[in-house]
C-alpha cells in the first residue's frame, strides 16, 4: 500500500484493485487458518485423556499481600510502637460525621471538592477517613478525664467523585491520625510526621510543608513529597508538578473538639490525613495509581517478599 504512491497515475486503479484482492486473500486465510486452529483445540480438549480435578490442591504460589496492605501495615507499626491505638471504621458514614461534625455545614463550599454516592436514609460513602474523628474522639474521650492522651490510627478506603488520572482514584485509601492532650502543638505534629516519613521511606525524601485549608483544623497544612518517580522534574504521575500532595494536617479546630464534647480551652489536638494510596506509589515508585485497583496480580504482586502457599502445601512443607 505504501509503494502505491510510487505507481504512475494511469496504473493506480488497477494496482489499488490487486493489492486490495491480495489482502483480502491473505486476511481469509489468515481466520480460515485460526478457525481451523480453533477447532482443533476444543477437539484435543474433548478427546483428552489427562483432566482437570479442581479439587487438588493447586501447586503454584497462592497470593501476595497487596503493596497497599503492606504499606499500610507499616505505617500502622510505626504507629503502634509510638502508643497509637489502630482503629477500624465503616465505609458508609452519614452526612454528620463525614461533614457536619468536622465544621463543614450544610452548603459550604469544601463539599463540593467532595462528592461521593449518596444513599437512602441520609447514608453515604465515606470521602475521608476524617469522617471517624468524632466517634474515635467520643470513644477516647475518657482518657481525657484520667491523663491520658488520645492517640489514635484508623486507615480505610475512601471514595469520590473524581475525574480519575495517573494520581487520582475514585476509590483509595487514606490514614488518619489524632492526637490530643493538653499543650499539643504543631511541633508535636512535625515530629510525628518526621518519625513516620523516615521510617517509611528508609531513605532521604524531600517534603514541604506549606499552609492548606481545611475547616476542621486551625490551622492547617499541605505536606508534599517530592514525585519520586522524576526526582521532582515533573511528569505524568505528579501532573508535572515535581510534588504530590501526601499528607495534609493541622491543629483540631476548636468546634471539632466541642462537637465530640472536648473542652477545647483545655485540650489541643493535632490531626493528619495520609493518602496511603499516593504513599504506596511513591515508596513502591508505581507510575500510575490505577494499578493498585487493577486486579493486575503479575504486577501487584512484586513488591512483596510474603507469597502464600496453599494450606495444603504449607503443611507438608
Ligand atoms: C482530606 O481528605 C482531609 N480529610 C485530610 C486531613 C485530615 C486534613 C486531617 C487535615 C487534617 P484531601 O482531600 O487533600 O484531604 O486528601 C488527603 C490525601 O488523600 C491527599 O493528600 C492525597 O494523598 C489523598 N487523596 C485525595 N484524593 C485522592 C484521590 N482521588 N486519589 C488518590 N489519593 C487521593
């Protein structure tokens, strides 16, 4: 097809007409062949003596931890060994606690960032792991009262509205993090936040810090990472920013803590939401976040050095 420009013009028809039957040729042949191909497999797979038992146990390696799983579990250790209490929270919340609670009234502007499916009886789908803060804030409330901190985890998968690229997921997960007892403050938050990078990372990362808007925490910040994927240059997976935005935090904005019936003349509080999905890409340099919910185990399953037998197999062993 590409020699026909070189054809003089009175030849071109008739060379366009015989190449044209020339593949046509060829691409029957082609499907006459694969049919023929086809055909005999399923006869080979009828006629076979060997068969397929499903209830044998299966010899090859059974499954890995997904690297969120695994980054997860990290962070949680972290956590762990600094006196934090690793909470678990449901997935669907209501408008109360995912907005209200956190001093984001109805109609304020913040929700439109977060639109997420909605469901009958005032119930919807989680869009951060902010929407636990009152309750987890409720349930320690009376360490509080006996001199105790309230230190608590509680990671999940969150979901939203989102116009999904290499960076941005509709569904992903992220880690909150509170602290509050009496004279907490933003140095208290860098530390922890200090403490937690360099044991993730294991290595030197660049972050900045830089202020972010939040009506739940006064005040409040952005904490980026430098895209570990460019060093920074700019590219797909940090919208050629060099930067992707990891963890905001700030200070418990005092109606939060009146809401959950802290007393927020007394106490001060510190609170953070890691995106565990963003954290993954950068520690594990995964160039783009639809991975993770690919279902692509060939590729999901390299960063893990636990790979499960079957049960069958490990008894043996
Ligand atoms: C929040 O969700 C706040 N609740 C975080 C917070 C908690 C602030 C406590 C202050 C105090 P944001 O929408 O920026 O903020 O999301 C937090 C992090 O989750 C982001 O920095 C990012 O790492 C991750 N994240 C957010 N949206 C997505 C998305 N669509 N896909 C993947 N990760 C996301």
């Amino acid at each position: 097809m590409q020699e026909l420009r070189n054809v003089p013009n009175e030849n071109k028809k008739e060379a366009g007409q015989k190449i044209n039957e020339a593949k046509q040729y060829i691409e029957n042949a082609i499907a006459e062949k694969l049919a023929e191909i086809k055909e005999k497999e399923i006869e080979m797979l009828i006629n076979a003596t060997e068969s397929y038992d499903e209830t044998m146990p299966v010899s090859v390696d059974y499954g890995s931890y997904h690297p969120i799983t695994l980054v997860q579990r990290e962070v949680e250790n972290i956590f762990l060994s600094m006196g934090f209490n690793v909470e678990d929270y449901s997935e669907i919340t209501d408008d109360y606690n995912c907005f209200e609670a956190l001093n984001i009234p109805k109609h304020h502007p913040a929700r439109d960032m977060q639109d997420t499916y909605y469901l009958s009886s005032n119930q919807l789908l989680k869009t951060h792991t902010s929407a636990a803060q009152n309750t987890i804030l409720r349930k320690y409330k009376s360490n509080l009262e006996s001199g105790n901190p309230i230190r608590a985890i509680f990671p999940g998968r969150c979901f939203r509205n989102e116009k999904i690229d290499a960076c941005h997921e509709n569904t992903f997960f992220q880690m909150e993090g509170i602290m509050v007892d009496k004279d907490i403050s933003i140095s208290n938050l860098i530390y922890f936040m200090k403490t937690m990078l360099s044991e993730v990372f294991q290595r030197d990362i660049t972050v900045r810090l830089r202020p972010g808007f939040f009506p739940f925490v006064e005040p409040g910040f952005e904490l980026d990472i430098q895209c570990s994927i460019c060093g920074g240059k700019g590219c797909a997976s940090c919208k050629d920013s060099g930067w992707l935005e990891l963890c905001p935090c700030g200070m418990i904005h005092p109606n939060v803590l009146t809401a959950a019936g802290i007393d927020p003349e007394e106490y001060t509080g510190f609170a953070f939401g890691l995106g565990l999905t963003r954290l993954a890409m950068m520690k594990y340099e995964v160039k783009d976040i639809r991975l993770f919910n690919s279902g692509n185990l060939k590729e999901l399953s390299q960063f893990t050095d636990v790979s499960f037998t079957h049960p069958e197999e490990s008894k043996e062993a």
